[in-house]
C-alpha cells in the first residue's frame, strides 16, 4: 500500500521545492545566542543570529542556567506522569503563582506549550451555543483549538474593529449564549500589536470575554515587561491570556493559560491537553521562576531592545527596503516572491546572518519576507553589520 503512497508523497515534495517553499532545517552546533555556530556543509561557522525568539537574550543566561541546574539535582529530569496523577511539584505551583501576579490574572495553569494551551481552551469554554470571534491573522494554535471546538466561528478582518463589531452583532442576534473574542497581542508574522483597548471597550458593548496570545510580548512589552494588556492600559478587563516560556521568557517550552480563577479551575477538570499531557519538566519551570527574578530588574534589557530595533527599523528605511510598520522586535522586510526570499536569506547566511525566508503557507501567497527579529543582545555593530549584509545580499541577487 505504502508504495503508491509514497509515490504521491514525493511528488508533493517535488511541487514545494520547485515553488521555492521548502523550508530547510539549518543545525546550530551551539548554545542559543546573538551569535550560533551554523554548520554549513560539515563546517561550522560563527554568525549573527536574527531569526530566534530570544527577545531579552536571556536563553543563555548564567542565572538562568545555574537555576537550570540546580532544579535537576532537587526535582529531577522529568515527571513521567500527568498534573492530576502523581505529576504535580512545589515549583509548578509556585511558577503558577509568579505568573498569576506577574500578569495580573486570579489564577494559572501551565501546558506543556502555548499551542497546547490554545488548543485546550475553546473545547472546555465554549459549546455549539456559543460564539468565538477570532482575528483572521491570529496564530495557527488559535485556529486549531477553534477547531476543536463546536462553537460558531466568526472572523473579523486583521485590527479592524468595524470588522469586530459587525461580527459581534451577528453572533448576538444569532443567540450566542456566550461570546469570545480572541486575538494575538502581537502577530507574529508581521510585528503589528493588537488594539486591546478598542477591543475591550467593544466586548463591554456586546457582554463578549476576550482572550489574548501574549506569546511575542509578554516579558518586554509594556512598562513592565507584562504585555500588551500592560500596554494598553486594560490588563483588568482582559479574561483569558495564554502565553509561552519558550520567547522572552528563557525560551525552553511550555505555555500557560493566566485568567479568571473560575476558567483556569474548569480547565483543570477538563482541558485535554493538559489532563491527557506530560507535566512540564521542573528544570523548566525553576528555570522560568529564575526569568520571572530578572525580569524585575530587566529595564535595561527592555530599553536595549527598543533601540537595536529602532536602529535596524531606521537604517533599513533608509536603504530602501520595504519593512512593514510599527515598533515591535519582529522587523518583516518584504520580498514578495518565495524563491527570492530563500535565496536571499541564503546569501544573508554567507555574510553572517541568519535570518529566514519565510513563504506560503505560514504567510499568504505573494507575501513572502524575512522576519528578522531583535534580541538585547545584539550590540549596535551586530545591527549595524547585518543591514551591511542585506545591502549586499540585495545586490548580489539583482546583478
């Protein structure tokens, strides 16, 4: 049987790579850093890192480190077991606890991802009664976990709140029972931030909840590193946020769902990716409890961060390169066609820069780009050495 399968399968590939959408699994050979070792056919070479989630830099952290290894000589390598069995320690719910207050919510559970998280929450909250309003440019966890469950689904085109309201005025005539409105804090593929505060002002209007994946935010955006309801001002009126430790936050795994006490106890009855999952290992959630101490003082950390991406921001303008708006760390310079965008970041690789070209289908066709993203740990030379480098990939690819 397989044989003809097979056959079909390859094809398949066949078809990807010939549209230039193949996405290669480069292997780095060190720690994750401002700089990695990319091995490159069989011989590492040292260069600068823009495409990783390290927001603050702190995935290489001594202190985090140190946390690290300290947790596994006190709690172990792993559980082996699910939360209610027998797979719940002091320090995850002590971590619960330090996001609850971090964040601002009554009450935490953790996941072993934020897709997990995302998956495990419409199915519990929401019934064929009820509606969920979701961005169309939300992240696929989203989209999934919307599938799960049996509610009916609206979508509101990306930020737009007229958008909003008119789908929210369908689901109320339609009888919702109750009504969720979900939307990214940041989208990740194109750096834009959500805006929370006409969204809470619109689900007061229609007695909507709303629910919020601060994955790209959570740890450096808002005055305290609490995300995009910090940002705006409403981190009273958000119901649900999920999140990840595996961005900002260290950037291991794992996620999290930080809201009301009374959703965060349901899912803990009934949320399948949480009672049906591994518990997170505990070195993560020590090592994560060690974050939640920097992000204290992390001040520093966060002004370095704006201004690398300002810098990059700027000096990319100015060389002429199409790069979508805003302020966030995720700095999407545009190309357009999919092969063009690998071939770029191939060449952005040979001058020591590794970036992504990212393609169909996780951006809409024709809308290829490199997603470059900041890190505190970047100085101003390495900002400064890879616009140098998209300079000069950009000319060697139109000579």
């Amino acid at each position: 049987m397989f044989d003809s399968v097979r056959d079909d399968l390859r094809a398949t590939l066949d078809e990807i790579r010939a549209a230039g959408l193949h996405k290669p699994e480069r292997v780095i050979d060190s720690p994750q850093s401002a700089t990695v070792r990319v091995s490159a056919g069989g011989r590492p070479g040292e260069v600068l890192n823009f495409c990783a989630n390290n927001y603050l830099g702190l995935a290489d952290h001594p202190e985090v480190i140190a946390a690290a290894h300290e947790a596994l000589d006190r709690w172990g390598y792993g559980m082996a077991s699910v939360r209610f069995i027998c797979g719940t320690q002091e320090v995850h719910k002590e971590l619960e606890a330090r996001l609850s207050t971090f964040l601002g919510q009554e009450d935490t559970i953790l996941y072993s991802s934020c897709f997990d998280a995302n998956g495990g929450v419409f199915e519990t909250l929401l019934g064929p009664e009820d509606a969920v309003i979701s961005d169309a440019l939300n992240h696929a966890s989203i989209i999934d976990g919307i599938r799960l469950s049996k509610a009916r689904r609206f979508r509101y085109a990306n930020r737009d709140m007229a958008d909003l309201e008119q789908q929210l005025k369908e689901a109320s005539e339609g009888g919702a029972r109750r009504k969720l409105i979900v939307t990214d804090g940041v989208f990740s593929m194109d750096g834009y931030v959500a805006p929370l505060r006409e969204i809470c002002d619109l689900a007061d209007r229609y007695d909507a909840m709303i629910m919020v994946d601060d994955s790209h935010a959570v740890g450096f955006v808002g005055p305290g590193g609490r995300g995009t309801p910090e940002l705006h001002g409403v981190m009273d009126r958000v119901d649900v946020i999920t999140g990840t430790l595996g961005k900002a936050l260290g950037g291991a795994s794992g996620g999290y769902v930080a809201a009301r006490a009374e959703i965060v106890a349901l899912l803990r009855q009934r949320s399948r990716p949480y009672l049906f999952s591994n518990t997170l290992a505990p070195v993560i959630a020590a090592a994560s409890l060690k974050v939640l101490d920097l992000l204290e003082s992390a001040g520093d950390l966060r002004e370095k961060l704006a201004e690398n991406t300002a810098l990059f921001r700027r000096r990319m303008t100015e060389e002429g390169f199409d790069i979508l708006p805003g302020d966030h760390a995720i700095a999407p310079v545009m190309i357009g066609d999919a092969a063009r965008a690998g071939r770029m970041a191939e060449l952005l690789l040979e001058r020591g820069v590794y970036v992504i070209g990212f393609s169909y289908p996780v951006v809409p066709q024709g809308q290829a780009r490199i997603r470059v993203q900041l890190s505190a740990a970047h100085s101003t030379d390495d900002v400064d050495r890879a616009v140098d480098a998209f300079v000069a990939a950009r000319a060697e690819l139109e000579a």
